[in-house]
C-alpha cells in the first residue's frame, strides 16, 4: 500500500470545506482552553468535512489539536466559537441529554485503552450501546457476522481478562460499530497495540469501510496507520495545515517531518 507515490493528490490549501453531502463536518471551529496568560487555541476556525464511507486519518504533532478536533466534532466537546455537525444537526444547540443520545444513536468511538466492562462478556460488551438505547434492539445477525470477520465469533462468552490486547480491541471495534453509526472517531486506536495487531486492527477498520461503507474518523501518529486512508488531514497549532488523498506511508513521513 506504501509504493504508489503518484497516487498523491496533496493540495496546497486545506479544501476540506464542509458541505452538506458530509456525514460530520466543523465550520469556523474554534476551542479556546484557559484564560489570560494561560489560553490555549486548541483548535483556531477549522473547517472541514468528513464524507460517507471515507476513511480520514487525523495527524500532527502532539499537542496540535487532534483529539480536541475529534471531542469537539462528536459531541464529546464543545466548541467556543462555530459550528460542529453531526449530518445536519449542529450539535453545539443540543442539550447534554440531546448530545447523548445522539452520540449512542449515530457515533461510534475506538479509544487506545479500550474502556471495556471486566465483568461482562464480550458479547455483552458489544451490545451495551444497544441495550443503553431504550428504544434499539441489538441484530445479531450483524453482531455474528462482525464477530466473523474480526476473528472474535469463538471469543463472545470471555471476559475481557481473557482476552489478548488485539481481542479486546476488536470487542470495542465491534462495540463501536454494532449501532451501525454514522461515523466512527478513533483516537490513536493502535496506539496500545504491537505492530501486528495493529496492522490487523488496520485491516478491520478498512473492511469496515470497504464493504459496510462505514466512515471513519481516526487520529493517529502512525504513518503506517495513515496509509490505511483514503484522505489525511494535517493539524498544527489548531489548524488545518494540509490534506492528502490516498497517503503513502512515505508521503507522510515527508509531511510529518516538515510539520516538526
Ligand atoms: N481540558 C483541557 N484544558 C486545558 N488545555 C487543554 C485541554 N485539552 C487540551 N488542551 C490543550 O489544547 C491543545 C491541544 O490538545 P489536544 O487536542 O489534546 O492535542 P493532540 O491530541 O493533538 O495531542 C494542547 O495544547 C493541550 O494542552
Ligand atoms: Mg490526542
């Protein structure tokens, strides 16, 4: 996946401009942390789309905003200044109890440490989004055929203690996925991960988009990672500072390596 460097198609100025044909997209987003001497811009009038059934990596270095972008865009939140959509939903006019529930309905997170419930199955894992939702029932047709394809189908009656790292983290992938959300945030999902599980986590996640047109959402500082996307979107001091499509892994080595 890392050879083709004719594949790039980088543009010069950030043209992520949101449009209602975008699943999630921010507009004019500013995050202001902090007060006087002390104010951090976390995130400065970004605006940007994130499309159906593509698959976005979110890079910069540390510090630069990333996971403020991700909070701010899924509710997590909120934003000082502009506007953040989920669909056509401005999320910043919700209430805390709105925001929930649009988040258990329409999102789908991966975080690095997996926040799984030790004293449930996996499968029980799994469907406790469902099962939070009054109103939605768990398919276990698609939980059976998520399982299947995340090599976790013999793995649903274990506890998470009995479960390898990479197990695990395909029980919160397919936690994150069974509502069918719209979109799904990762945050450095393969973070915690050795670069085989990881790679097969990798491989989850492009499936998931391939052949479920699930989109995703995914800060990383793993170029290996990024080179799993379609689209990387590059964040420094709170802005959007340059996108790729199709990155290679030396693609964005190159950026990184400009960036720092
Ligand atoms: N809750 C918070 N309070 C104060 N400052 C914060 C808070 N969250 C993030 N920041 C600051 O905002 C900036 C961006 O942080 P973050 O989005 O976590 O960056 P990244 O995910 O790219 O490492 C950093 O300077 C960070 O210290
Ligand atoms: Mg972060």
């Amino acid at each position: 996946m890392s050879s083709a460097g004719s594949r790039k198609v980088e543009t010069e100025t950030p043209s992520s401009g949101a449009t209602s044909e975008h699943v999630a997209s921010l507009v004019g987003a500013s995050k202001v942390f902090g007060e006087g001497d002390a104010v951090v811009r976390a995130l400065d009038d970004v605006t940007i789309g994130f499309r159906r059934g593509q698959f976005t990596a979110v890079m910069g270095p540390s510090g630069s905003g990333k996971s403020t972008l991700m909070y701010c865009q899924s509710g997590l939140d909120r934003l000082s200044s502009g506007q953040a959509f989920v669909g056509d939903v401005d999320v910043s006019t919700l209430s805390d109890q709105e925001l929930s529930v649009l988040r258990r309905s329409k999102l789908g997170f991966i975080f690095q440490s997996f926040h799984l419930v030790p004293a449930l199955s996996a499968h029980e894992n799994i469907t406790l989004p469902v099962d939070l939702d009054s109103g939605a029932e768990v398919d276990e047709d698609f939980l059976a055929e998520l399982a299947e394809v995340l090599g976790i189908a013999n793995r649903l009656e274990n506890r998470p203690s009995q479960l390898s790292g990479g197990q695990r983290q395909r029980v919160a992938v397919a936690r994150a996925m069974i509502p069918r959300p719209d979109v799904i945030f990762a945050d450095e999902p393969t973070g915690a991960l050795d670069s085989k599980t990881s790679g097969e986590l990798l491989t989850y996640l492009r499936q998931a988009v391939d052949e479920l047109g699930q989109t995703i959402v995914m800060v990383t500082h793993d170029a290996v990672a990024a080179s799993h996307c379609d689209r990387v979107v590059y964040v420094q001091d709170g802005r959007l500072v340059g996108e790729a499509q199709q990155p290679t892994v030396d693609d964005v080595l190159n950026k990184i390596r400009e960036l720092s």
